[in-house]
C-alpha cells in the first residue's frame, strides 16, 4: 500500500525516463510518493531507490534535507504561517498566536480531527502581501484574524475543495512529453555537439 | 490604478516601459492563445533565423545583468562554457525564496509562455542539448501554469524534436524542488536536480559553466533573466541599452514591502530609478505607512547590509550600491519604519539563516545558531553587555576582516564597500551576519538599551541545605 501504487509506478518510470540519470528523479517520485500517501513512508523510501538506481540511506539522505517532506501523517491541511521580515514586520507574530488560539493547537501540531496541521514557515515569495500563510502550499494573501477564522471555516466545510487538494497533492497539472515529439535526453555520455550548432558539421 | 487580483501585488501605474511584464494585465496571460495574440514566440523565429553565434553575440550586446542575485551578465555567462565540450545543459533558477523577494512566481504564474521562449532562445544560442526548469516546490500555481504551457508548447511544436522545422531539437524538463532556501545557490540547484541533499559545491573547480550537471558545462540563469530575452530577440541589443544605464541596461522588476503605503511589485527602468523615488514617489510606493519617518531599509533581499535615509538617492545600480556597502541582489527592498523594533527584525533575518544552513561549513552551521541564540537572549531582556562583542565576534568568524556597511550621517562614519570574505562556501554563512552587523553598526543604542544591568551575585559554597 505504502510502496507507490501500480499506476503511479507507471508514472514514476515516465517521469525517470526524462532524465539523463535516473537519480534525478528522486524529488518529483518523492513528491508523487507523498501525494498518495499523505506522507514519505519507510517502504515508499525503499521502493523509489529501486526505481532510481539508489541506496534506501541515500534516498532517505535526500527527502530528510527538504522541508516538504514529511514522515509522519499530518493534517489533510497545512497551514504555514509566514514568520520571515515583512509579513514579521506586519503582524506575523499575532497572525500566528490568533492561529494557535483559534486551532487549538502550538506551531507544530495537529489538531484531533486530523483536519489542520500548523506550522512557522519561512519567506513565502509574497512579500508585498503580507502577512501571508500557505494551505498545502497555496497562498492566501494579508491575512487578518478575521481572514484567517473565515478560511478554516470554509476549508472545513468543503468550500475550497476544488482550489485546494489534501496535503501531497502538489500540483493538479501535470506535464506530459508526447513521445513523437520528444527531443530526447541528452545523456553526458553521449559528448555530441547539438545538431543545429557549427560543431556538429565537423 | 490597477492592481490586479490575479497577478496579486504587482502594479503597473505610470508610464514606464515593460519587457517582462507587458502581459500581467490579462487575466490569461498564461496561454498561448494569448501569448500568441501578443507577439508570443516571435523572438524564437527570429532567432532560429540567425546563426546561434548571432543570436549570443546580440544578448552579449545587451548586457543581461542576472537577476538572480549576482548580477552577472547572461551572454558572457553562456562564453564561459569550454569550447567544444558537449552536451551542455541549461539548468533554470525558479527556486526564488530569498527573504522579500518576490518576481519569478508572477513571470511563471502570470506569463509562463515567455519564460518558456527564453529557454529556448537560451538553448539555441548556446547550444544547450536539455533544459530543466526547476520550480521551488512550495509554488503550485507556478508548476501548474508552466506544466499546461509546456504542454501547449509541445503540442504546438515549439518545444521538442525539429522545432519549427529546424534542426534545432531541444526538450524542457519541469521539475519539482522540495523546500530549501539554499537550493537557490547555483551549485546546490544543480546537486538537488542529480537527486542529492542540495549542498553547495566548492568554487573553483565546481564553476557550473565548465563542471555542472552531470559533470557537463551547465548555464544556470534566472527565471527573470530568460524571460527579457524574446524581447531582445524581436527588438534588438540596441533597443534594450536604450533603456536605462550603459552598465545596468533595461528594466528590472522589483518587490518593495514592509512599512510602505503602497507595497507592490514594479517593473523599473534599471540604473537611474532611485529608492527616494520607490518609496515616495506617486507611481510607486507613495510614501511610507501612517506619515512616519523611515528608519531603515533592505536594499537587496534579506542577505544585503541595510541602508538609512542617508541612502536614499542611490539609484538601482550594482556598482554605486556595492561602493556604499550593500548590494542589490535579487530586486527584494523591505522597509522599515520608526517604529521597527531593530534588534527583532535582525533577530528575524538572522533565524531565517541560521535555519536554512545546510550543515556543510562550520562556521554557518554553528555560528548562524549561535548568533541567532545570542540575539534571542538580547532580545527576550536576557542579555549582558558581553553579548554585543560576542555577536561580531561571530561574525568574524564567518567573515573575517571589515564586513560592509553603509555609511552614517548621524554616527559619522564611511561606508565600507561590498563584497565581504567569507570562511564557508557559499553565502549562507555570512547572509546570517548582515543583518546582525548592519543592526548593531547603525542602531547599536538600540541592542544597549534591551541589556539590564544585574547586580553581581556571589557564589557560595556549601551544602545544599544552605541554597534553602
């Protein structure tokens, strides 16, 4: 269950086959692992390293360094407060004690429902917006306590729904390369000179 | 005045020219149906009707300063690469997280199609065999704006095998990063995209230009810088240098938030524009909140030395800003007015740091946590007066010998000009000194004023019974 399913296994050797080595590809199956799972698993660790030619450690090495990863369940929604300078500079710190007051819970946990996990997070890119917080990663700008009790509310009544997938779902769009029109990768064991460049005519 | 609920942020008033932003004001900028409407993927026929050496030598002629942070130019960037030595790759910083900074999120929400044309543009003139466009992972929007339009590309014929019935073959790769600010260092980028912890590579010998991806030349370029390259393509060197200065041509988007009326995104015309204009002027941030006075200000994301009002008439240009002590960087100014408690902000700065060390280098990964520790204990009123020398100390650690500063009008003192040494790899280490150095220079009344003078308690000695 926990080992990535047969049609995401399908998927994770689509994605493995746009790189020069199939290492690369650690991150995205990471991401896909955990918007299955809600979370990286011990066996999902163990089976991407088989997909990707690694050790368990080494994969496990990787997913450890990137905050997004989680390997424990979290909430169906993250909310990410951002503490950094100019959402600091205009009411981080009360957005994010109003949060833990009206959530019932610290910068870290996860309220008893499973509903919503809340945590401190760093700049947001969204600087001129601020305060802002990120639901499972999308934005939702100059936020106020008002703002913030309107967003849990809609978010657990189902309103957001569309805009909003569980924790690990990262993008709802995914790109596809049609294989006849591929270019191809360009592996580095293979030292040509691009078609269209002078250097391939010597 | 138009400030756009789907490109929330950016604000386009008054009359100034636009190269990257001209599409923000649709609400469907993203598509190619509008991209095409709008001159979209010009530049890359143009291009692909010139010889690649051509189409480098007119970005060259154009003075591309990278936007990223560096500020190195992009056509003398892509010469670097050994002649000869093939495949190389093109790897695209989309990983912006660089505290206040906030442009390469819109140009990939808001006009993906044009970042997209850059790249190839890139690849063309560069000779570059597969490009990754690397996403910072907490963007969704920006992964599934790129995704459909690369996927539109594709269909379409720009992207892929024989492009546009050419030779010019080349595929664009989206990948997702995970969440870590050092990623956004060139040589961390291209270590996470081999699937690896993203650990900056020590330079020399690890320049991306002669050893990137895979071991291969790699160009590593910034999301705001391609997407000013269709432009070039269709209007030409010269058309670009006719804007702004003859050392930092053409525009630059910028992002002014903190204690301002009007924070926003603005695309400016580079080099002459000046902060007292961004800050006070009509078009732009229209004064600062509440009629209060500035104290002190950002200039380049989080990791520049801080300016004063004293600075206020330096234009948006590398040089002048390096000669008065900080840099511009990635186009990120926060502002801070006077009611700014100065240490917590510092505190703030330097805990983003710390945090985001990746552990290699001694120096940043102990010395970011013990001025972040010492800074917290100033802040929360615990402090001594032993503390203030304590954080330089530190500091001199991570940046041996005279860090940058801007000079003072009201402490009388000159500026110390950029850049600084530093005893770790990258600029992580001496990102989190900064603002701790900026802060304790320019406002250090203001970290005396937080110590409290305890009275010396003397030690006994004893039984424990005598502590009762």
């Amino acid at each position: 269950m926990s080992r990535l399913n047969e049609a995401n296994t399908l998927l994770a050797k689509e994605i493995i086959g746009r790189y020069p080595k199939a290492r690369s590809a650690t991150i995205p199956l990471l991401h896909l692992s955990q918007q299955q799972n809600g979370y990286v698993t011990n066996e999902a660790i163990a089976h991407v390293a088989e997909l990707v030619g690694a050790t368990p450690a080494e994969v496990m090495g990787t997913a450890t360094f990137y905050e997004m990863f989680k390997f424990q369940p979290v909430g169906k929604y993250l909310v990410n407060i951002c503490g950094t300078m100019s959402c600091q500079l205009l009411g981080a710190d009360e957005l994010m004690h109003h949060a833990e007051h009206t959530l019932g819970v610290k910068a870290g946990g996860t309220t008893a429902d499973g509903m919503f996990t809340l945590e401190h997070a760093e700049c947001q890119a969204a600087c001129t917006e601020a305060p802002n917080l990120q639901v499972n990663y999308r934005h939702c700008h100059r936020m106020t306590t008002e703002s913030f009790d309107q967003l849990i509310d809609d978010l657990r009544a189902g309103r957001l729904d569309g805009d909003i997938p569980p924790h690990g779902t990262l993008a709802q769009v995914r790109q596809t390369i049609p294989a006849d029109k591929a270019a191809g990768v360009a592996s580095p064991d293979e030292p040509v000179a691009p078609e269209w460049m002078p250097e391939a005519a010597s | 005045m138009s400030s756009y609920p789907w490109a929330a942020g950016f604000i386009d008033d008054g009359d100034r020219p636009q190269i990257v932003t001209s599409r923000f004001s649709f609400d469907d900028g993203y598509t190619l149906e509008r991209y095409h409407a709008t001159g979209g993927y010009e530049g890359l026929k143009a291009a692909l009707r010139r010889t690649p050496a051509e189409v480098h030598e007119e970005v060259k002629n154009a003075t591309v300063l990278g936007r990223g942070g560096a500020g190195f130019p992009a056509g003398t960037k892509w010469g670097l690469m050994p002649p000869g030595k093939f495949p190389r790759y093109l790897v695209v910083n989309g990983d912006e997280s660089e505290p206040g900074t906030y442009k390469d999120r819109l140009l990939m929400e808001r006009d993906p199609h044009q970042l997209i044309e850059g790249c190839l543009i890139a690849a063309y003139a560069a000779g570059l065999s597969q490009v990754f466009l690397y996403i910072r992972g907490e963007m969704p929007l920006a992964h599934e704006r790129v995704g459909a339009a690369l996927n539109e590309a594709y269909a379409a014929g720009y992207i892929g095998r024989n492009i546009l019935g050419t030779k010019f073959s080349v595929d664009i790769v989206l990948h997702w990063g995970a969440g870590a600010y050092v990623v956004g260092e060139e040589t961390a980028l291209i270590e996470s995209l081999e699937g690896k912890r993203g650990e900056p590579r020590l330079k020399p010998p690890f320049f991306p230009a002669a050893i990137g991806l895979y071991g291969q030349p790699t160009i590593v370029n910034n999301v705001e810088t391609l997407s000013n390259l269709p432009w070039i393509a269709v209007n030409g060197a010269a058309a670009y240098t006719a804007i702004g200065t003859a050392t930092s041509p053409g525009t630059r988007m910028v992002a002014v938030s903190g204690h301002v009326n009007r924070p926003g995104v603005y695309e400016i015309v580079n080099g002459t524009t000046t902060f007292r204009d961004l800050f006070y002027g009509d078009e732009f941030c229209q004064g600062i909140r509440n009629g209060n006075e500035l104290k002190a200000f950002v200039p380049g994301g989080g990791s520049a030395p801080w300016f004063t009002p004293d600075q206020l008439d330096l234009p948006f240009e590398g040089r002048l800003v390096g000669a008065a002590g900080s840099m511009l960087g990635s186009g990120a100014i926060m502002v801070m007015d006077h009611t700014t408690d100065i240490p917590k902000a510092a505190l703030t700065l330097t805990h983003f740091y710390a945090a985001e060390s990746c552990g290699q280098c001694t120096p940043c990964r102990e010395g970011g946590t013990w001025l972040e520790r010492v800074l917290q204990r100033v802040v929360d009123g615990r402090g001594s007066k032993v503390d203030l020398d304590q954080l330089l100390e530190i500091g001199e650690s991570i940046c041996p010998g005279n860090f940058p500063h801007a000079a003072s009008s009201k402490l009388g003192i000159e500026a110390t000009p950029f850049p600084y040494k530093m005893t770790t790899i990258c600029f992580v280490g001496p990102s989190a000194y900064a603002p701790v150095h900026s802060a304790l220079t320019l406002f250090r009344e203001e970290f005396e004023a937080k110590i409290v003078e305890r009275k010396h308690i003397p030690v006994t000695v004893g039984a424990p019974d005598d502590h009762h």
